[in-house]
C-alpha cells in the first residue's frame, strides 16, 4: 500500500459531528410509504436540534431499488419517488440556514445495470463506451476469469451474451463494476462530482472506496486461513481479498476526485472503508494531500464492544484525527442493540455510548435514531427487503432492521413517518421512544445526546485537540485529548459490571458534569484519590 507523510490541512470536518439521513426511512411526505426529500426537509430542524455540523445524505438518485439506492441508474438525478432536483436544491438552502452543512453520496465504484452507460457498454466490445467497465473472457473451458467472490454471494461474474465475456460486480449481479482505469469513465465520475458541488453541496460521502481498483492481472484470491468445523455463513470470508479490491491505485483515483473537490473551497471528501485488515494503514494511504479528508470503516462496529477494540482503532492509524466514527449506520446492527451487554440499562448504555461518541477524536456520525436510542428492529422473513439478508436467512438477517422508519410522532398514524403504509414496517419498540414524547421527558435518550453534542462543541480539547495516552485495562478505556495547554482525561467503563482505574499520576482533576440516565450513579474517586471507581457503562471526563 502506498504510504504518505503528506496530510490533508485541517478542514471544517476534523472534530465535526454530522447526522446520516437514510432518506427512504426519514419521512415521508407525500404518503407513498417511501421516505422523501420533502420528508428530510421536514426533518433538518430537528436534526440541527442536535448541534451537529453537518448531514450525510444516503441516495436519493434514480434506481431499480434493488440495493435501494446504491444501485445507481442516473447519477445526476432525483428519483421521483424521492422528488425532483428543486427540491434538492431547497433541502441544501435549507440546511445552510440552520448551519448545516450538506455532503451527498458518491457512488463511484460501479452502477445499475439499467444505467444508460453500463446499457451502451454491454452492447459490443466497440461501443464508446466499450470499457467503461470491468470485462473479461472467460476461461478456455466457459467459467469466470478468476475465483472471486461477491460481497453478497455467489461468484464476483456474471455472463454478457451480447459481447460473450463476463462483467465484474462486487455486489449485487446487478450492481457492474466501473473500471475507473478508463479515462473517459473517472472523468464522467468526476463530472459527477461537479455537478452536485456546482448544487451547492459541502462534499461527499464516497461509497466503498476499497473497491475502486482490483489487480490488472485478475489473478484469483488466495484462500483464508480458517479452523472451522463447517465454512462460514458468508463465502465472501473464505477467501483473502488481496486481488480483488485494495488495490494501490486507489490513490490515483481519489486524487483524481481531490482535484474536483479543490476547486470549489471549504469542500471535503469522506470515505467509507471496507472492514478488511489494515484499515488503519489505508485509512493513512487515503487521506493525504490528494486525497480524502476523513475516512470511516465498519470493522469496530462489527466487533464486540471493548476497550480493547477502542483503543486498537485509535491506535491503529498514525492520525487518528482522520477517523470518522460511525458506530451505527444503515450496513449494521444497531448499536442499541448489537452492544447492550446482557441485563445491562438502556438507559446507561445510551448515555455511555453518547459521551464516548463525543469524546472521540476527528470526525463522529450520528445515524439517524441512534439520537432516539432505538434499537434494531426485528422483521420477519416476509418483509425482508434487503436482497442481503433474504440471500443468508435466517442466520443474518440482513440490514433492514437499521432501516426501519424513524418515529416522530407516537400518537400519529406510522409513528409520523407519513399516511401512507411504510416501506419496511415500522417497528412497535420504536413508538414509545418517538420523537415527540423524548421532547417531553427530562433525562431523556434525545436530550442526553444534545447534551453530549453541547459538551463535544464547548470543550476544545474535545473538537479539536490531540489524542493520547490511550489505556485499555479490562473493561475499562481511557485516553486524554488536549489542545492549547487544555489537559482533559476521559475514561470509560464498557461493562456491565462496577470497574476501577488507577488515578495515580493523573494530578488534579475536576470533573465535568456529563450526561446521565436517570438515576444513574456517578463515577466516584477513591478516598486516597488513587483510584477511580466507575459504575457499570459510565463515563467520567475532568480537566
């Protein structure tokens, strides 16, 4: 992998809080069941309620909905299932005037198969666009090029009969890979990426950046070393992907995006990262000077929640500053859920993972309801939509019970959403913890996480400073964050049992007044101030 001592200058994004609105799930206006840009327009007050920076948009363009959304067939569209371009256009200006800024997702790595382009390469082997994506012939006995595989199962290749080669997809069959080495297609990524900056866009979340280039030579994968007695639910994990995708030359193309962005001031790039190893490592090879400001992977989310997976991640890059924290988003459980230890307080875990989120170095990602404390919702199989967990049910059931429709009003019709019958059902957990009555009630999950927002934005140290001094005893992480003279020491309890940290060394102290469920106890310092004595999924900080 390539490495870089050359780092992107601080921008607006380092120590920013942003808010990802899923928008199908967000609300619906017009009463079709599917969330709308009207619906996010709706929405952006409460959301700068929050005191966040900013907001990640997820698709909102033209698809089959296949992938619901990710399967993009017009990049430089609205769905009109979601609304038009000058409703777009008043979600930004709207955005701005609360404060907010805007970043879109950036789907760069392939498309739809009903996308005119991928329509026009699969014609023939002499179109113009002929390589605008990943082909190859088969070998001499009719099978794939190589061996590798799709994220969601099954081979990585599909046949073309019209040009009789296959066609590359990491996803879905129906999701072809761009080949990004061609000229002509990273330049209509990059007009791409114009267009939307020209809408007044602040930057972009760009989508599955690990898969943007693969071995030129299409050599098949070695396989995984695994000790199991049976193979793995996923295929996928049998294999180590060292060909198929992370390969160097990402770089290249990031760059290519960096100069785009460049020219429009004050923009930025966000990456999302595979969970592959190394992440730390490409996290470092991307976010330079010709590349992304921030990246994020799901690899920690994936994880049993540890100090020790905590303290790996913000060790595990040499700038930690360039992290963006998403611990719950629309690809996993949510964490209200995946974490709550056994027999543990909601309420508790909600105001730990709060503060921890606030605590944490460079960029941090609300998802949509985490505000809430909503946890995952359980679906049946017969109203699964996610192609994912439909392929591996029912030991995964997919990520639909991240994507459920988000409460607003507990005495209305869907909780709010909208009239119309939900896309994905609207979970009954969900209604009590509605928008609404979380407005009502003090010590509420809401005003907990406005709280710990509030706190991140008026101590320095926590928007701005320094990481160091990371510890992980146990169940228990500490780090200190300081800027400008400012010292501040933040320790977590991640268990659901009483825990200690020795204090010696640490000097005085005086605590700050954090946010807490409601009769939560407090984190108390032994008589001799040499150790510190840490209720269950508590969170004490001082300066």
């Amino acid at each position: 992998m390539i490495q870089s001592s050359s780092w992107r200058p601080a921008s607006w994004l380092r120590g920013a809080a942003l808010y990802q609105i899923y928008p199908l799930s967000f609300r619906d206006r017009n009463g079709d069941g599917w969330g709308d840009l009207d619906g996010v327009l709706d929405g952006l007050e409460h959301v700068a309620s929050l005191g966040v920076d900013g907001v990640w948009i997820s698709p909102f363009y033209p698809s089959p909905w296949k992938d619901f959304g990710y399967d993009v067939a017009d990049h430089r569209a609205v769905d009109p299932r979601m609304g038009t371009l000058a409703g777009f256009d008043r979600v930004v200006e709207r955005a701005h005037g609360l404060g907010l800024k805007v970043l879109v997702d950036l789907v760069c790595g392939h498309t739809s198969d009903a996308h005119p382009w991928f329509v026009d390469s699969r014609r023939s082997r002499t179109g113009e666009r002929a390589d605008w994506y990943v082909w190859a012939d088969p070998k001499p006995d009719g099978t794939p090029p190589n061996n590798w595989l799709s994220v969601f199962g099954g081979a990585a290749w599909s046949w073309e009969p019209r040009r009789r080669q296959y066609y590359l997809h990491h996803f879905l069959s129906s999701q072809p890979a761009l080949n990004l080495h061609c000229e002509a297609a990273m330049q209509a990524v990059c007009d791409t990426a114009a267009f939307w900056l020209e809408r007044g866009v602040d930057g972009f979340r760009i989508d599955a950046v690990d898969f943007f280039a693969h071995d030129p030579e299409l050599r098949s994968n070695p396989p995984a070393l695994w000790g199991e007695a049976e193979p793995p639910l996923k295929p996928f994990a049998l294999q180590r992907h060292v060909h198929d995708m992370m390969h160097p030359s990402v770089t290249e193309m990031l760059a290519k995006l960096r100069a785009v962005a460049d020219r429009y001031p004050g923009r930025v790039l966000l990456g999302e990262l595979s969970s592959q190893p190394g992440a730390g490592q490409r996290m470092a090879a991307y976010c330079t000077g010709r590349g992304l400001d921030a990246a994020y992977t799901l690899s920690l989310a994936k994880q049993p929640f540890t100090a020790k997976g905590f303290a790996q991640a913000l060790t595990g890059t040499p700038r930690p500053e360039a992290i963006c924290w998403s611990l719950s988003n629309h690809d996993v459980e949510r964490a209200a859920s995946r974490w709550l230890p056994p027999g543990a307080d909601a309420g508790d875990f909600n105001a730990l993972l709060a503060m921890l989120t606030a605590a944490l170095p460079g960029t941090v990602c609300l998802y949509q309801g985490e505000e809430l404390s909503l946890p995952n919702a359980v679906l049946k199989q017969h109203e699964l939509r996610d192609p994912f967990g439909i392929t591996y049910w029912p030991d995964f059931a997919g990520r639909d019970g991240s994507r459920t429709p988000i409460p607003w009003k507990a005495a209305e019709p869907n909780a709010g959403f909208g009239v119309g019958e939900p896309w994905l059902p609207l979970a009954a957990s969900h209604i009590p913890l509605a928008i609404d009555r979380q407005e009502r009630e003090a010590g509420s999950p809401l005003s907990v996480w406005r709280a710990a927002l509030r706190l991140r934005r008026t101590q320095p140290a926590l928007s701005s400073g320094s990481v160091g001094a990371v510890e992980e005893r146990g169940g228990v992480l500490a780090f200190e964050r300081a800027v400008d003279g400012q010292r501040l020491l933040a320790v977590f309890n991640l268990t659901g049992q009483p825990a200690e940290h020795p204090m010696k060394g640490k000097g005085e102290l005086t605590p700050l007044a954090l946010p807490r469920a409601p009769g939560a106890a407090e984190p108390e310092r032994s008589a001799d101030g040499r150790t510190l004595v840490l209720p269950p999924l508590s969170a004490f900080l001082a300066a």
